[in-house]
C-alpha cells in the first residue's frame, strides 16, 4: 500500500524571537520557520508514509506575504517531504482563516491525488485553529482534529485524540482531514544530506489566478488595529512607619487584594 | 561521500568573507554555520574598520547594515576620586569615507550571508560541524550528525576556540594566557540621546573606551560603542588575571559595578537593557597565530589567531575579513593549478604576509605581553588623573606656579624606577 | 542588574541534554582554585549541598570562560547542536 499525504504548513515568525520593544513585538528581521505544530504533522505524514511503504509527502503553503516562504518551504523538503507547492500573492498579507482556506483548498485540487491531508490544531502565531476544519468543509471531505495518534489502513484512517477525560478513537474514509496535537511525536531535525538534497526536490510555485481564484476577493476582511503586550498598572503605594509597622501595612494589603490568605 | 569543492566551518565574518569570494569565482561553496541564522552565536564590542579592507571588496560596503560611523574617539582614565577623559575628533574619521564604523554582528553577520548566498554559496544554519574528517594526515572534509562530506578544500573558521582545529591538531587548545572574556550589554537608546551625549552630529558615532579602575586593576578595560538606536556597552578582562584573583569578586558583577561609576551612570542613564552576551577573544597576538594552512585547509579570522588588542585599538573583524578573503583568493589558485596539498595552499601565508593582517600583527608583535603589566591598569589612569587633578585643584594654600605643580606630579608617578622600567619596555610598542 | 534578569533577555533554546557536563572526580581531587565559580559571565556554576559542581547550562552565552580556565580538564564542554543554545539578536 502506499499513502500520499498533503501537509498544509504555515511558515511563523521564531515566536522565540521576537522582541517587546514599547509594548509592541518588534518584527524587524525576524526569522521564520516552518510552525511546531506543521512539523509535528510533517513527521506524522512521513511515518506513515514510511509505514505504508511508499507515497508522497507534499508540503503546501500559502504565503502571506514576504515570509521568505521558499527558504521556509525548503525545511520542510529537508525534514523529509517529496514535494512542495507555494500559493503565493501580495493580496494574501494579511489574509485571514477563510481566504487561506480557500487558496489551501484550490491548492489541494490542482495537486489533485491525495489520501490524507494533514493540518496542526493551529498555527503558532495567530492560533484561530480555523483552517484545517474550513478546507475540510470546501472539499466536502471527513474531518478530525488533535489526533494524537493517526494509523491509515486500505479501509479509512484511524485516530485516537484525548479528551482529557476520555480516550476518543475515530476512524473516517480516506480522503480525509486531520489535524494534529504536538504530543503525536517528535519531529525529526533535518540531517546535511537531507538539506542539501531539499533543494533538489520539485518545488512548484502558485499565484491564487493559477488555480482559478481571484486574488482581489481573498483580501483580508478584518484588520489588526492594535497588537500590544499587556501592561499592569502598578498600585504605587509607599508604606511608611518602622520596619515592623510597614511589614504589617504590607501584608495586611496583599490579604485585602487577595494576594495572600486565599 | 557527497562531495563539493569546499566546505566552510562557521558563518562568522571570516567565513561568509571566505564563501563570498569562492562563489563569487563560481566555485561550490557550502557554509555551515551552527547558529539559527549567521551572527546568532557571535559577539563584538562594536567597532569595525572598514579603510585596511575596503578595496578587498570594494562592491560591498556601500550598503553594508552598519550602525554609525565612528567620527568621535574618547578615552577616559578612571583613578580612585578622580578621571580624565579626552575626546578626539578628526575630520579623516568620518567624512566622505569614514574609516571604522559600529556594528552589531546579528545583523552584519546575516546581510554578509545573504551577499555570499546571491553569489551562489549554500550556507546552512542550524548545522554544527562535529568533525574534520582526516586521512592520512589531509583534511578531505567534515562530519556534521551521521553526515560526512567532502571538500577539496575546507576553510575552518570556526572562531577563537577552535575546537575542531586543536581537535584534530592543527593548532593548539586556546589558553588562558592569550585570551580574554568580553561581555556586555546592549543598552536602547534614543538616537537623539546618544548624539547629544557624545557631540555627534545625526547619525554620527562615538567610540568611547575606559582604562584603570573599571577592571580592578586585572588585564582589559572597558569599552562603549554608539549604535543607531543603543550602545553596547561592556568589559574585556584577561582571562590569566581574571582566574588569578578570586577576591575581586565574580566576573558578571564588574560590568554591574562599571555602570555604577559616576562616570559611567549618566551615560547609560535612561537606558533599557535589550541583551546581554559574552564571548572570548584571542588576544597573544603573533605568537600565537598557528601554521595557517595544510593538506587541504586553511584556517581563517579568529580560529588563526589573527586579532590585536592594542588597548586603545580592538581589531579582529578587519582581519578576519581580510583573511577570509585571502583564503578565498588561495584556495582558488590552488583549484585552478589542481593541487589542493600545503604546498598549493602556501599562497595564503605569503598574501597575509603582505597584507596588513600579519604586517600589523608583526609590529605589535610585543604587544601582548606590555599590556600584562597591571601598572597600565592601575597606576598609570590613576596618575593621569591626579595629575591633572592637581593642575584644576585651587586649595586653601596659595597656589603653587603650574610649572611647579606639574613638576611634582610628574616627579611624584611617572619618574620612579617602576616607570622608568615601564618605559623601557613600551619602546616596543 | 541580577545576572538572571540578563539572561532573561536573551534567547536560549534548550536541548534536553547539557553541552557541558562536569567531572566532579576531578573537581573534588585535583582543582586548587575552583575558577569556574567566579570566572562565568553568566555566573551558572555553584556548589550543591553536597559540595559537588553543578552548570546551570541552560544559560550558557557559549563563551568558553569557564573551558578555557579549568586546568585540572574537568569539563566536558562542547558547543550546543544545532537548533539549540543562545541565539543572539543584536551583539
Ligand atoms: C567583547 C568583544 C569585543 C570585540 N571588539 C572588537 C572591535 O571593536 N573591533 C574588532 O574588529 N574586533 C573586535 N573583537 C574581535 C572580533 O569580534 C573577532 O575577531 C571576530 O568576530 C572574528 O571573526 P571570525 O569570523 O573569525 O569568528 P566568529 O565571528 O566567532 O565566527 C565563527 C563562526 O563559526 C561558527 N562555528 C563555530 N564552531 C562551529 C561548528 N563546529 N560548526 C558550525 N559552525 C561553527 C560560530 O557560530 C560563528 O558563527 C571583539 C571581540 C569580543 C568578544
Ligand atoms: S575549575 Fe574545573 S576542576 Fe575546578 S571546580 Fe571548576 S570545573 Fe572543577
Ligand atoms: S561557556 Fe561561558 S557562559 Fe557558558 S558556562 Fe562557560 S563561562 Fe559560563
């Protein structure tokens, strides 16, 4: 038997990274990689692949904006994918859940062959958790989300998710939809022969036009007004007196602002 | 084994300076570099100069990811109660072509990257080299993880502890003698604040070094670079005194007491601290530079041990640039005449022999060992200053003729047979 | 400062296995000044209750201080794997 498997990966700032400079992340140079999660499905896609004895990975992403997308792709290529496919366009900066869906969802046709299409339960950065379960919806295919353990048999695939407090095992026909939980397993780090080998494989390069989609209607329907790190107020209250006296004022504050004695 | 004409072991400045000039020449060039991009491992006070290289690649630095360039040079001696401090300007410093210029390696190191990337290097981050791969004595190319590939040539510029070098023999362990720690912080500031501290017209720097009583008295000194939007702002203390004296209290905290000095708090005042980092730096000069190449290596910037300490001076991205590009320059002529042994390799030694890299490195050749004396670190910013002291002090007492007033001073620290003999010593600098 | 407020603004990202390991046999025996304990920048070497050296490496700014000034070669210091360690953004 063998399994093609597509493995829609969203590239993420180094969430590591980033600077708060003025309650604002600072975005300036910041690297970019292929999300945790993706990798988690990544590596799901090539056990099965391996376990099945044969078939196809396809990384797939749709870049939004200037993501330096096909560095990020090619780790993907080098943790083991075959394949990769980019969507690509200026209209997608920004772009929400919905308008990547439908560039991920007109993608998946065009690739066309496919048993499994693999998501993370969300992307790193913006977590909306959305996408995976909207392209499930446009293609009319079964969906199950955070899959712990996955298993593809010629009859449909299997999935066990915890429920915290339950065990739940699904199973679907094939094609399927599944999204994946980072306790699946551990992603592989690229190996040099794997890198060097990454920018061999066939990598293929999309605008929304190319798969019949109007760039203008996947613009962004919501717009992010302010992003800010959260600020406390600080109370400012000063207590005077001696030693002992300030170490009672103090506690008897903490214990009427419930800090203490709770 | 997979195969490419060369390897380069560490995407610092040495490196990339290296895979520029190979890709530039069409060779296959692979970098490995183990930091997430280039410059994420790597550390600098601040200060490069740009005029010993600039016609090495003279495409390059008009857009270059500089900070400022250097128009203002200040030194201050601190002595106990009293310090001095000059601030020298020269119209040549900046100018149309400024000869040194700030930089912060995160963002110097990447731009470098991507230049040796367009000219078609592969350079891999994340990627730590584990091994030289040896046989019978020749170096034919690394071992990364379960990875082994070979190169024709491997330049190893993996930086002032050389791990892999002295692993396989190629040159000795670092020792504490040669090497000093450098840490600091990088403090933000507005770029309005920082020009006014130091007199800088928009977008002009400062370079803005400390001796004497910041390092206790050990080997080193302090130093302070202007970026565009922070300083960076640390010590240097010679790893050999540092070790000497456990009663000076930990390392870490005489960067905390240096910001502390009423010298020094104004200056950072308002700041907010963005990093913190730490790195060694080589500095035994030409006595400690290893043979520079073999059977199919060569070593390159940090790694040969090419960087200068002359106090007032730092250098080490100058050479490690201008020696990455000689090495490039080699490794091509060795290719081309088809032999990639020692002997088709000499040419780099002879090409650094006449570039200022080892012609710099040769006149300070006493350097290392003058700069042991701890009297550079406590009497001398100690007596600058209260000499002067005395020349600015109106006391109670009539005053006495400033001829006079020098004299003593003079007499007092500078002509005693401790001196004399310093002087003696320093007419090799 | 407090030193681990500095290292609070760096990026490390941490392997599960210490690139450092300390050979304490030598330690114990051999060391006379016990450098590593005020020569790190990042000051990540102590004394557990029991005497014995510990490495906090997770904080290490891979300077090598501490590499460098062991004479009795009690230290097995490598450089992190790649993908892990310090990532610095600026110096
Ligand atoms: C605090 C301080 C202040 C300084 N001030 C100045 C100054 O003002 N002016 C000046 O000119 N010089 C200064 N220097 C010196 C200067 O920074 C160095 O000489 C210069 O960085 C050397 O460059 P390099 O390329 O040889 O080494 P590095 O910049 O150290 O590059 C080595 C590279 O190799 C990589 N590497 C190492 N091992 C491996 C491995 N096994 N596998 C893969 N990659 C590896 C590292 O990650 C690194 O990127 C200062 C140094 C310090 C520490
Ligand atoms: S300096 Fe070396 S031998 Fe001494 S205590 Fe530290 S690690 Fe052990
Ligand atoms: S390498 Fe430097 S920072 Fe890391 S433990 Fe050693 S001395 Fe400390």
């Amino acid at each position: 038997m063998s399994v093609d498997v597509i493995v829609c990966v969203k590239t993420n700032p180094d969430l590591q990274m980033i600077r708060i400079k003025d309650r604002q992340p600072v975005l300036e140079a910041i690297p970019y990689k292929v999300g945790d999660l993706e990798k988690n499905a990544l590596e799901a896609a090539m056990q099965l692949r391996d376990a099945a004895g044969g078939g196809t990975v396809t990384a797939l992403t749709v870049a939004e904006g200037d993501r330096k997308v096909k560095e990020t792709i090619k780790e993907a290529l080098a943790m083991g994918a075959d394949e990769a496919a980019i969507v690509s366009d200026p209209a997608l900066v920004g772009a929400d859940p919905a308008a990547v869906a439908q560039a991920l969802a007109a993608a998946v046709k065009k690739i066309g062959t496919y048993d499994l299409l693999l998501f993370g339960e969300g992307s790193t950065d913006n977590y909306t958790g959305q996408v995976g379960a909207r392209v499930a919806e446009l293609l009319g295919l079964p969906q199950i989300g955070y899959a712990r353990k996955i298993s593809v048999t010629t009859d449909g695939v299997q999935c066990e998710r915890s429920m915290d407090d339950m065990i739940e095992t699904l199973a679907a026909p094939l094609p399927a939809v599944v999204t994946v939980v980072s306790e699946i397993n551990e992603p592989r780090i690229p190996s040099l022969m794997n890198i060097m080998k990454a920018g061999k494989k066939p990598l293929q390069e999309w605008t929304p036009a190319d798969l019949g989609l109007d760039a203008a209607a996947l613009a962004p329907q919501r717009q992010i007004v302010s992003n800010l790190a959260e600020e406390q107020d600080r109370k400012h209250i000063l207590f005077e007196g001696t030693a002992a006296e300030q170490a009672d004022a103090f506690v008897n504050a903490l214990l009427n602002e419930g800090v203490l004695g709770r | 084994m997979e195969k490419v004409d060369c390897i380069v072991v560490g995407g610092g400045l040495a490196g990339l300076s290296a895979a520029y000039g190979l890709a530039s020449a069409g060779l296959e060039v692979m970098v490995l570099e183990r930091g997430d991009y280039a410059g994420a491992k790597n550390v600098t006070g601040g200060r490069l100069y740009v005029s010993p290289i600039r016609e090495l690649y003279p495409e390059l630095w008009a857009e270059a990811p500089f900070e400022r360039a250097v128009a203002r040079e200040w030194i201050t001696m601190m002595g106990d109660g009293a310090h001095t401090t000059f601030e020298v300007a020269a119209d040549r410093f900046a100018g149309e072509t400024p000869q040194s210029y700030t930089v912060l390696r995160a963002r110097l190191d990447q731009w470098l990257a991507e230049k040796a990337g367009e000219k078609g290097a592969m350079v891999v981050p994340k990627m730590k080299v584990d091994e030289l791969l040896r046989r019978e004595g020749r170096v034919i190319g690394i071992r990364a993880g379960d990875d082994e590939i070979g190169a024709d040539v491997t330049v190893i510029a993996e930086g002032v502890l050389g791990l892999l070098a002295s692993g396989a023999g190629l040159r000795a362990e670092p020792a504490e003698r040669d090497h000093a720690v450098g840490f600091k912080e990088v403090i933000e500031l507005p770029p309005a604040t920082i020009e006014d501290r130091w007199h800088l017209n928009p977008g002009e720097g400062a370079a803005h070094l400390f001796m004497g009583a910041v390092t206790k008295g050990m080997l080193g000194g302090g130093f302070l670079y202007t970026n565009k939007e922070s300083i960076s702002l640390g010590l240097v203390v010679g790893m050999a005194a540092l070790k000497q004296d456990p009663d000076q209290g930990k390392c870490f905290s005489l960067l905390d007491e240096f910001k502390e000095m009423p010298q020094i708090r104004p200056l950072v005042a308002g700041g907010t601290v963005a990093e913190y980092s730490a790195h060694a730096i080589a500095e035994g000069g030409i006595a400690q530079v290893p043979r520079l190449y073999g059977d199919g290596y060569v070593l390159a910037g940090d790694t040969a041990g090419l960087s200068l300490n002359a106090l007032v001076t730092v250098r080490g991205m100058d050479f490690a640039i201008a020696s990455g590009y000689h090495a490039a320059q080699a490794v091509l002529a060795a290719k081309k005449a088809g032999d990639c042994s020692a002997a088709g390799l000499a040419g780099y030694e002879q090409s650094l022999r006449q570039s200022f890299v080892l012609k710099d490195l040769e006149t300070a050749r006493h350097i290392p060992r003058i700069i042991e004396n701890p009297r550079l670190f406590t009497h001398y910013p100690q007596a600058v200053s209260r000499l002067l002291e005395s020349v600015f002090t109106i006391g109670p007492q009539p005053s006495r003729r400033l001829v006079k007033t020098l004299w003593r001073g003079v007499r007092k620290d500078f002509l005693n047979v401790a001196t004399l003999k310093d002087a003696w010593q320093m007419r090799k600098l | 400062m407090e030193i681990d407020a500095k290292l609070g603004l760096d990026v490390f990202k941490l392997d599960k296995e210490p690139h450092i390991v300390v050979k304490n046999e030598i330690c114990s025996t051999v060391c006379v000044n016990r450098a590593c304990l005020y020569v790190c920048p990042a000051d990540l070497y102590e004394l557990d209750d029991q005497h014995r050296i510990v490495v906090n490496w997770e904080g290490c700014l891979e300077c090598g201080t501490c590499l460098i000034c062991c004479d009795a070669r009690a230290l097995e210091w490598t450089y992190p794997r790649g993908e892990f360690g310090v990532q610095y953004r600026m110096s």
